[in-house]
C-alpha cells in the first residue's frame, strides 16, 4: 500500500504541511457527518480503453476503506494505518487546497484583484479591471453530447471559489461506456444520479470536498447539509441536463 510518494504506512507517517489538508479534511467529515467514499479505479490496477476492473477487485478495494482505520496525532502532525491494506490519497481535497493556500499567499503579499483557475476549481478575489466587474466564471457542460466549448452557464463571482465535480474530466470507455472516477460506495460503480455537482464558497478546499461528497448523495440530502450552512450554494446537473440550485445559488447565474 503506498500513501503520498510510495511511503509504506507500517510505521507512523509524519506529514508536516499536508497535516493541515489532512485536518480540513476530517473536520468536514466529523462536522457535516460525511464518509467522502473513492476508488480511484486508475490507482487500483492497470485500466486502459476496453477493459473494466473486477466486481471482486472493487470488492476487495472496498473492504480496507475504514476511516477508524486512520489514527491522526493533532500534536505530533502524525498519522497511523492500523490497516495495512488501506490506501489514502487527498485526490477529494489536495487541488482545492493548494489553490486556497496560493489564494491566501497572494492576499497576504498584497494583491486583492485576482482570479486563480486549476480546472474545475475557480478562486476568485476581488473584482476584474478598474471597474470593478465581477468574475465571469462558466460551468463546463459535462454531457457527452456536448460539444468543446459547451456551457451549462454563467455566473457573476466576487470573493468566492467555483468548484465543480463531473463525469466529463477523468474516465475511460468500455464498450462505448464511460466510466468516470466517482464511485457510488453501494454499487461500486460510477455513480449515476448527477452529471455534475458544483459549490460556491469561499473556501476552495471545502468546495472541493463537497463537491465530491454531494456527488454521492441524494439530492435532499446534499439540499439540507447546504441549505444548513449560509457559507455554501451548491448547483447539480441531472442527467437530463436539467439543473437544481440550493436556495441563494441561481441569483449568481448571468447567460
């Protein structure tokens, strides 16, 4: 099992400046009551066009997926597997956390107008251009009809990230089938109920989390875990390409 750059997890791991991604991370989880549950089916074995990973492989990834199995020191800013077999990775978190931990670097250098875009993960401070406009940020539309270029929308942005989790970035064919990253934790497949989820917030990595989270859940639910924190707007794509807002998010939409 190998976690980071290949470190063996037998012993204790210590990991320094990713403690405090790995902490965002289990406060969201502990806080919102959430099991953020991936199979990164490329890390499990070999996959390539054509092919499709064994029930029995997902299944046997599945069973060391316990996050009891992860024992963190907040002192020492170490963690432990007490499962051997469990494999970690911070795929959910690490791209909005970097872009928050730049956003935060920039501002405390200075800068208050600026606009940092990692792909599917959009931070936005301040306004564009002495007039002060707004950041037009559109959402990609994630069908696979669409077209290079294809929009679901746009929308007016001051001082918040724009983070979307989709099924149209990170897949593979078989048969003719996407099989895309985000994994249903009951079917161990990919997960069906979306094409694509996107939070508005001002914390990158939280939106980057939750986008993720919300994309394996039913709509109510994710609607009341959103709807209960003033900091969050949420926007789902269903597979008929018909779109639900959480209650404040539509006001941001410009086409």
């Amino acid at each position: 099992m190998k976690i980071l750059s290949g470190i063996q997890p037998s012993g204790k791991l210590h990991i320094g400046n990713y403690f405090g991604m790995m902490k965002t991370m289990i406060s969201l989880m502990e806080s919102a009551d959430l099991y953020v549950f991936i199979v990164d089916l490329h890390a499990l074995t070999s996959v390539r066009d054509g092919q499709k990973l064994a029930t029995g492989t997902l299944e046997a990834a599945a069973a060391h997926s316990n996050l009891d199995s992860v024992v963190i020191d907040r002192e020492k800013k170490s963690l432990q597997f007490t499962d051997p077999k469990l494999q970690l990775d911070f795929g959910a978190i690490a791209k909005g956390w970097a872009v928050e931990k730049v956003s935060q670097e920039l501002q405390a250098a200075g800068y208050t107008n600026f606009l940092i875009n990692a792909g599917g993960n959009v931070r936005c401070i301040g306004s564009k251009g002495a007039e002060g406009l707004p950041w037009r940020i559109a959402i990609e539309d994630p069908s696979e009809t669409a077209a290079a270029g294809d929009y679901l929308l746009s929308m007016d942005i001051h001082d918040l990230s724009v983070v979307t989790s989709g099924i149209n970035q990170r897949f593979y064919l078989v048969n003719g089938r996407r099989y895309h990253h985000l994994i249903d934790p009951d079917s161990l497949e990919p997960e069906t109920r979306y094409l694509s989820v996107t939070v508005l917030t001002e914390d990158s990595a939280l939106g980057d989390a939750l986008s993720t989270a919300l994309f394996n859940m039913d709509l109510e639910a994710g609607l009341q875990i959103v709807e209960a924190r003033p900091e969050l707007e949420a926007i789902w794509c269903l597979p008929d390409g018909s779109l639900r807002y959480s209650s404040g998010a539509e006001c941001y939409r410009r086409d």
